[in-house]
C-alpha cells in the first residue's frame, strides 16, 4: 500500500475528471458529489456539488507549498494549498474539502499540481 510518503500527483489518472475552462482554469467532476449546508433569506437547505472549479496558482500561492516539504502530513498540507485555489464557490471551506471522497480528493490535488510545468525530460547528445 502507498502512503503519503509515496504521493505523486502525476501518478492520478484525471481522464474523464477533468475539463479545461476560461482563462486556464481546470473544473473537476466528483466521482461522488459533496453534500453541503447553506444559509440564506430563505433559511436552510442541503446542495449538491457536482463539480469543483480550480484556478491557476499565482507567486502566493507557493509559499504554502513550503509548508509541504518535510511535513508528515502531506494531505492535510496539500488540502491547505488546494483549498485557496477553489474558483468561484464559496460553499467549499477547508473542513468540507476534507470531507471530499478520498478519490475525489486524490483528483483534486493532482489537479492543483497539474497547474505546473513538468521537468525537462531532454537528453544531452552525446
């Protein structure tokens, strides 16, 4: 079984799960929908969310990846650094990302780190 110490969002399959939107941000399709309580003039009521939309990281946004290296908590630490990166939906606070299905929620941070540009994988001539 991996562990966190084996996590790589390039090994997530995001296939099927994620579609490109305006201005290079990515909406994720839950796998299972996220169930939450909202409150308004007209009292309160239970929502479905279907799909999450995540925008691009900006400078910022790095400095909470700092707090990843070298933690033992790598979920919980890529949960903060996802979190801020919600587009749009104001429903989804930290708590209830962690309430996300694990395969959601594995989907939603490789979405994140999709963001990045991937390492050179150029040989030298020789």
């Amino acid at each position: 079984m991996k562990t966190s110490d084996d996590f790589n969002p390039e090994d997530i399959d995001l296939e099927g799960w994620v579609e490109p939107s305006d201005f290079g941000r990515k909406v994720q399709t839950l796998e299972y929908p996220l169930t939450v309580t909202v409150e308004d003039s007209s009292g309160k009521r239970t929502e479905e969310i279907t799909h999450i939309e995540y925008r691009r990281p900006v400078g910022r946004d790095l400095d909470r990846l700092e707090k990843i290296e070298g933690t033992s908590k790598v979920f919980s630490a890529t949960r903060e650094f996802v979190h801020p990166l919600i587009f749009g939906d104001d429903r989804i606070s930290l708590v209830k990302l962690g309430d996300l299905d694990a395969a959601d929620s594995l989907r939603s941070m490789a979405i994140a780190f999709s963001f990045f540009p991937k390492p050179s994988r150029k040989t030298s001539a020789q």
